[in-house]
C-alpha cells in the first residue's frame, strides 16, 4: 500500500454508492423516465465521479468495473425507489435526500481522490482538483444528462465553496502538518458534513455574481 492510500471501510464505500444510486434513481424517476433509464441515472450518480477521475486524470481502471458490488448495490437503489416511488414524490423529501446524500458521499469520494493524486505523484493544484471531481462528478454527470444545471453551478447554500475549504485543508493538513492521513480524512469529511448541514439550518447562502434584473437581492 502506497503511503497516501486512503481506503474507507467497505460497508461504508457500499452504503455510499447505494446512497448514490438511490439520488440518481429519484431524479431519473421524477424525469418520468422508464426502469432502464432510471437505471442509467443511478449509474451515473454512483460512479461519475471515479468513472471522471479515473479515465481523465489517473489513467486506471474505474471501480466500477473492478468490483463485483457495485452494480448489484446501483440496481437495488433502482429497484428500491420504483417500489417505493409513492412515498418519495414529494419535492422537498427529494431534496432533503440528495443533500445528505451529498453532505456525506462528496468529502469521502473527494478523500478519495486527493489520496490516490498524491500515490501518483501529482502536484498539490491537480490534488485538489481531481478530488473535486471526485467528489461532485456524479451528481454533474447526473444532472447533466438529464438536462438540469448540475447543482454544483448554481447559487444556493454552501456546497463547492465548502468542498474546496475541505480538500485544501486536507492538503495542508497532511502535506505541511504532518496530520495522519486517515485523521485528516475523517476531519475533513466532518469539516464538509458539519459546514453542509450548518448552511442548510441556518440557511447560508451563496449569491450570483450578476444580480437578477430590477437591481441587488
């Protein structure tokens, strides 16, 4: 194992991936899309961000074509949201899950990579970024192709901006303080989780920079 490699614990990689599959099949299911459809969404949620960081930065094979758990898990999030499609069709229900999916699974695949960066001898900058990508690429995939803005581009409460704070603190924790790289992650998932839900209480906000017509907000 290389010194920066970072590995969650399975059953955590495994519930993250179906929490994933669960954002993409919601979405896919209000598009009214059918149960193949539904399933390319939550594909794409669960595994966007590795499928990104994997084929355009680090040259390897994606897990999702290694590991024998993946699909199974993404077609039982499918399965799951078309048998239980009428408890779930509120929008605000929508929402509050894929923000917890996203307060959780956007710093632990964004560790992810940072960690896998650094194993391959990337400088600091494209560390940061590919666990951006990491981190937001499945919700971009998922939004994109069914033709919404993703999330990550829009004004709202602290989402990128907060992701950013997290992977830069990461780097600076293990490159420059010396912090163990598995306490590093864990502040840093916390960091992010706490800051998501904090904004999410108290409603902070991030703001255009154009302001809409008739003046400022």
């Amino acid at each position: 194992m290389t010194p920066f490699a970072f590995t969650i614990p399975p059953l955590f990689d495994y519930f993250a991936v179906f929490l994933w599959g669960l954002s993409g099949a919601i979405v896919g299911m209000h598009k009214r899309y059918d149960i193949a459809g539904v399933f390319v969404i939550a594909l794409l949620s669960a595994t966007g961000g590795s499928i990104l960081r994997d084929g355009l930065f680090l040259n390897q094979i994606p897990p999702v074509l290694t590991n024998p758990w993946y699909l199974p898990l993404i077609g039982l999030a499918t399965v799951a949201v078309s048998f239980f499609r009428q408890r779930i069709a509120e929008a605000k229900l929508i929402d509050n899950v894929i923000s917890l999916i996203d307060a959780v699974g956007v710093p632990a695949f964004a560790v992810i990579g940072m960690q896998m960066s650094l194993a391959a001898g990337v400088p600091l900058p494209g560390v940061v970024l590919v666990g951006m990508v990491n981190g937001f690429g499945g919700g971009f995939l998922r939004d994109i192709t069914v033709g919404n803005t993703p999330a990550a581009l829009r004004p709202g409460r602290f989402y990128v901006s907060a992701a950013f704070v997290a992977c830069i603190m990461f780097v600076i924790m293990v490159i420059y303080l010396g912090v163990n790289k598995d306490v590093a992650a864990w502040i840093v998932i916390a960091v992010f989780f706490t800051l998501r839900l904090l904004s999410v209480r108290y409603d902070w906000r991030t703001r255009p920079v154009l302001p809409p017509p008739g003046g400022l907000e």
